[in-house]
C-alpha cells in the first residue's frame, strides 16, 4: 500500500513539474517625496561635581522647569529620554568627580513653535542635542502607498513586456516588497544650538525626504 501511495504522489509531481512554465526574477521600484512635515528634538541638562547628591538635585530641578514650559506649548509632545551618572576619572584612575546627564526628547508639527521653545530652554541652561526633520507617520504611509502602487505598476508592466517578447502568458508566482528611505535629517547639532537662542522665531525650512518601494518576485510564463 505504501509502495503504491508513494508511485501515486511520484507521478503526480512529474507532471505538475511537467506543466509549469518557466520562471523569471524580476524587480521593481518607485520613488516619492514626502514633505518632512515633523521635527524631533533632544535636549539635555548636565552637571559635574564631586557630590552626586547635589548633582541629581540639580539637574532633575533643570528638567521639572524644562517639562513646564515645554508643557505649555500647544501642539509639542515631550517624553523622558536617556539618564546617566557616571564617574570622572583623573590621574592614576582614580574617581575625580561624577558627571550627570538628563535628556528629554521634544516632537512636533509646528517647527517654528519647536525653534522658539528650543529658543527659550537654552536660556534656561539646558543645551540642544540634536534636531531632525522627518515625515509624520501619516504622510510616510500616505506616500508609501503611493510609492507601493506605482512600484506594483511597474512590475507588471516589465513583466507583461518579457512574457510579450517571449510569446507567453504570465501570472505572478512570488512577490516581495521592501520600503526605505526617508531617515530623520539633523537640522543642527548642538555645537549650533546658540544660533537657536538668537533666531528662536525664525521659520525652519522642512524640505522633503524620499521615500522608496522596492519590488521583487517571480513570475511564471504559461506554455
């Protein structure tokens, strides 16, 4: 009985095998801007000393006064980033000192309310880490579909153009789709951040980022 069922399945894959076409690799891509319609900003409060007591009354005063008037700001979002105390190290590597580090991390749509905060937070002590434009993630899906609709277009269209020249019919056997593009762009760093202190109200220009679907897959030609 098993000698049969495995005769049986042998012979129905030799001629599946027998009747499927050839297959060809193919790929596809398409690109779109997307306007950076968002900024996202850290900033910081940093201490040294020898009493890591007073160092963390310090700086945590820094960031309650910091999340107030960050707070008021229509339309700006703020959230806890990275928090570090660490030991400074002198001679003979011995402890010298400790040095403490708070940051928060600021996002918004309205850039120019971002410059202007970022504006007034360094004449309260804390320092810019950096600032990056970006699309919000409902412009990056809006145009990524875009993008994913003509990269699917052009596809089929390299496909129906083999499977014309080969005197075929084709059907998608495989298909893979990737999306990239459109990293955050620093705007300035902090070794820039007094330039914020001096233009707070100046508008920030946003540009675009590219957004890119990448297509790959298969395609089987019928006999």
């Amino acid at each position: 009985m098993n000698r049969i069922l495995t005769t049986l399945l042998a012979g129905c894959f030799a001629t599946a095998t027998a009747h499927a076409g050839a297959l060809i690799d193919l790929s596809a891509e398409a690109s779109r801007p997307a306007p950076n319609d968002m900024v996202r900003a850290s900033v910081f409060s940093e201490a040294n000393g020898n009493n890591p007591a007073e160092l963390a009354r310090r700086v945590n005063a820094d960031i309650a006064e910091a999340l107030k008037v960050i707070r008021a700001k229509a339309g700006v979002t703020v959230k806890s980033g990275n928090q570090s105390t660490y030991p400074v190290y002198g001679q003979a590597q011995k402890i010298d000192g400790w040095r403490m580090r708070s940051e928060l991390l600021i996002e918004s749509k309205d850039l120019s309310a971002v410059s202007e905060l970022l504006g007034k937070l360094q004449q309260m002590r804390l320092a810019v880490g950096t600032v990056n434009q970006m699309p919000s993630p409902e412009t990056r899906r809006q145009v990524e579909d875009e993008a994913t609709r003509e990269a699917i277009r052009a596809f089929q269209s390299r496909a129906a153009v083999v499977a014309e020249q080969l005197g075929k019919g084709w059907k998608i056997k495989q298909l893979n789709i990737q999306q990239g593009g459109g990293m955050p762009m620093p705007m300035m760093h902090a070794a820039r951040g007094a330039m914020l202190a001096e233009a707070a109200s100046a508008p920030l220009e946003a540009g675009e980022s590219l957004l890119t679907t990448n297509i790959s897959g298969q395609i089987e030609l019928a006999d």
